[in-house]
C-alpha cells in the first residue's frame, strides 16, 4: 500500500508526524483522534515502533521488497525519534516540535543503515542519543 499509493511522496514526513502526534481529526471517534502510535494504558512509552522495525528487518532478510524494507526503516526510527521527544497525548492537539528539533530528527535518521538500525533498536523505550 506504502508503494503504491505513496511513491511519489514524501513519506519520511508522515512517518514524523505519526510519531509527532500532531495529526489531530475531531471527526473521528473518541479513542482515534489523533493518529499516533499507541503507549501504554497508563501512557507507557510505545512499543510498537520496535515491532515495525522487526518486520521491516524480517523482510529484508527474506528478500522481499528488501531494497524498499531497507528505505522505509529509518522513518520508521524517525517517527519513534519523533514521538520519545513529542510524547503526544491522545485525544489533544499536540503542538509541533521547534523546527530545529524536526531538522535533526530528520537529519539524524536519514539513510540509516540495516546494521546501524538494528544497533539503535537495541534501545528500549526510547532512542538512543545520537549526535
């Protein structure tokens, strides 16, 4: 779905703004709101980020579609980046992170390699500090 209705776009920004919690829809049920990876029931950090890394890795490694797997985890880290800085609330209008925050975000997950990725994913519950 990603490839076929996103090819053209830029897709490293949903992934940030997944992760940012500031895709807010007031038409939508309660519970759904916001559009962002869930956290625990007592607003535990998200998991879930660690659980998409591993399907990215898993279909690199089964060689399918691997060249994409490979572009597509590191927004995968950004929107994990995004939202351990962030920590959007459900159900709120979160505000955006300062500009110089998405700049490094963005700076400091682009092109990530397979290896380096699952370096970083080692890191639980949030990323690790990276210069």
């Amino acid at each position: 779905m990603l490839h076929r209705y996103y090819r053209h776009s830029r897709l490293d920004e949903g992934f940030y703004y997944l992760g940012e919690g500031t895709c807010y829809d007031p038409r939508m049920p309660d519970g759904g709101k916001v559009h962002m990876m869930n956290t625990g029931p007592n607003g535990e950090p998200a998991v879930n980020w660690h659980l998409w890394h591993a399907i990215a890795r898993a279909m690199t490694l089964l060689d399918v579609d691997a060249r994409a797997w490979t572009s597509i985890d590191p927004m995968i880290g950004l929107g994990w980046a995004a939202q351990s800085v962030a920590q959007p609330k459900p159900e709120t209008v979160n505000p955006p992170l300062e500009p110089r925050v998405r700049r490094r975000l963005f700076r400091q997950w682009r092109g990530v390699g397979p290896d380096e990725m699952d370096v970083r994913f080692d890191s639980v519950p949030y990323p690790p500090e990276i210069p």
